[in-house]
C-alpha cells in the first residue's frame, strides 16, 4: 500500500510540475532530468521502477492462484475534476488519466488480463465546449503518435491496439494516426487494447442490425440474380423467411466491439455508477466496480482489489454465463 501510494504521489509530482514546467522550465530540466516527459527514466525512477516491479509480481503470483479476468473495461471519469482538486490548468486532469492508463495497462499485461477496454471519448462527449474537444483530440493525437514510436509501451509490452465506434465523426488527422497505429501493432500479440472513441453502445446495436440487415440484403438479392441468370430453382418462402431474421450469432459479428469476448470486470472511477452507454450488450454478466478515486487517481490497489472481489462472485458469473 505504501509503494502505491507511493507511486500516485510520484505521479501526482510529475504531473504538477508538467503543469508548471512551461514558467519553471530551467530548474525543472535540472531536478527532473530531461526525460520527465516520458514518466522518468532517471536513475532513482529506474530503481524505483525495479523495487516496485519485483513487489507488483509476487502480489500477481499470488492472484494468479484464482481465476484471472480475461477482459477489463474502464470507464475514465473524474479527469476534469482532478484537475481542478489539484488547481492545475484546465486539460492536464486528461493527461494525468493518459499516465494512469499506461500504468494500468502495464499491470494488466503482468497479470495476464488480454483484453482492457477504454472509454475515451462518446459521441456525446462531442457536445462539450469545443476547446475541451479539441484539447482531448489533440492529446490523442499526440499520444497515439507516441504511441506508434518504437520504444512505446505498445511495442515494449506486446499490446494490440484497436480503435472502437464510428471513426468517420473524428478529425481527419485523429482518424488517420489511429488507423496507422492499428496497422502498426496488428502482429502483437500479448494484450489487446480496445480504445472506444466516437462511440455509444446504441450507435453500436444500430450499427450491427444495419449492417446485419444490408447482409442479408446483398444475399438474396445475388440468389435472385443467380435464380434468373442460371433459370435455376426458384428461392422458396421459407428461404427468404430465413433470411429475414437476424439472430444472436449474426449481429454480433457486425459489432465494432466483436473482436473482443464480454467483459469480466467494469471500472467506473469517481464513484460513480452509471453505465453511460457504454458495452450495454458485452457487460450483462461482469462485476461492476466503482471506486471512489478519480481515474488518475487509479492505481495498482483498486486492480488488486477489483481481482479480489471477481474471484469471490466468479462462480456465479460463470453460472449466468452457462444459463444454469
Ligand atoms: C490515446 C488515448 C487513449 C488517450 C486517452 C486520453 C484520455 C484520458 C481521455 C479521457 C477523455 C474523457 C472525456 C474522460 C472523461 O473525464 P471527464 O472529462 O468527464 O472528467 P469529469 O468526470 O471530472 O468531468
């Protein structure tokens, strides 16, 4: 608890001094070393990272015991107000949430969780003041960029990256880095990062039973034109009935999120406990956890805590799962 506690802190610091770095930038080089930008790579933040690491795999071998969630999904509430509890400027509450996701996801890839999804932008989140959409997209921008360098965490750790929802509403620019970061990570192999922007889980449902429907469409309409090219067998009722259903199995192929299984765990940081429209249809059987901390705020203790409680309620998950 006190190397977590330990770790929020020294995350807190890193994220003060980047707020002020622009008017203390001299003495900030010289205290911070010039790789501050990059969460440290100092010599005391590289013996840190060891002392902290060596402690995160022993407390993992020992969760590894029970049932390890396959697929954990974050809701990342309380950026805003982060910012404003630690009077930084406005935007550097999202850029402190960018910090904890990385730690977070790096956790996940120690434990062994192969899916984590994110919550980061929903189409609603597009009717904000337009300078706080373009400080999130910009700081996507940016961060999906670094996230294609070589060195990033992406490459380090093996982590797919997907891009999630209806990328035809975000900027051109945005839009393009994020299929190129798709494109960059497709052979990794170890965890896979779903990030949902432009997204809602009812365009989602819309979008699947549309593109479900125009299958279904295009099928019977080449079975028409083959039937009267080949002066084949005419299509029975009861094959064009067939074709007029969509089941289960079919709309969860179109879904945006279909490369994923369900969620096991569903985090909604600042205590909040709604859903959002978010994964409405992948969370009908996951433990939701919701604590209290603002997601920057979010640290080893609450995954540790959230594992905990989905090894208590496992069986009955499974249970639901099975419909027994
Ligand atoms: C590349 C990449 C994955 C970047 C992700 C960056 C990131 C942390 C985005 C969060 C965006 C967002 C609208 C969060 C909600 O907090 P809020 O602004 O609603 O905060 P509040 O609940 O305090 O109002």
């Amino acid at each position: 608890a006190l190397v977590e506690m330990w770790t929020v802190y020294y995350r807190q610091g890193l994220a003060i001094i980047s707020d002020y770095k622009e008017r203390i930038f001299s003495w900030y080089r010289f205290v911070m070393g010039p790789d501050t930008e990059n969460n440290g790579d100092s010599v005391a933040s590289k013996l840190f990272g060891t002392l902290n690491g060596f402690m995160r795999k022993f407390l993992f071998r020992i969760l590894s015991v029970g049932p390890v969630p396959n697929h954990l999904a974050f809701i990342l509430d309380g950026n805003r107000r982060y910012a404003k509890k630690w009077k930084l400027q406005e935007g550097t509450g999202h850029k402190c949430g960018f910090w904890a996701l990385m730690s977070i996801l790096k956790y996940c890839n120690e434990l062994g969780v192969k899916y984590v999804t994110i919550y980061a932008f929903s189409i609603d989140n597009f009717k904000r003041r337009p300078n706080e959409v373009q400080y999130v997209m910009d700081l996507m921008h940016e961060k999906i960029e670094g996230l294609l360098k070589e060195e990033s965490i992406m490459n380090q750790y093996g982590v797919r990256v997907y891009f999630i929802g209806n990328l035809k509403l975000l900027p051109e620019r945005v839009r393009v880095v994020a299929e190129k970061a798709m494109k960059a990570t497709e052979n990794n192999k170890n965890t896979v990062l779903l990030i949902c922007v432009a997204y809602t889980s009812t365009d989602e449902i819309v979008h699947a039973a549309q593109e479900s429907c125009q299958h279904e469409w295009d099928e019977i309409q080449a079975m028409k034109a083959s039937e009267s090219n080949d002066g084949g067998e005419i299509i029975s009722n009861e094959n064009q009935e067939e074709h007029r259903f969509i089941n289960l199995v079919d709309l969860e192929k179109y879904f945006y999120m279909g490369v994923a299984p369900d969620v096991d765990i569903l985090f909604r940081t600042s205590g909040e406990t709604r859903l959002s429209n978010f994964l409405l249809w992948q969370t009908s059987t996951c433990l939701l956890y919701s604590p209290r901390a603002l997601f920057p705020e979010l640290g080893l203790r609450h995954l540790v805590w959230s594992v905990l409680n989905f090894q208590r309620v496992y069986p009955y998950l499974e249970r639901r799962r099975k419909q027994v």
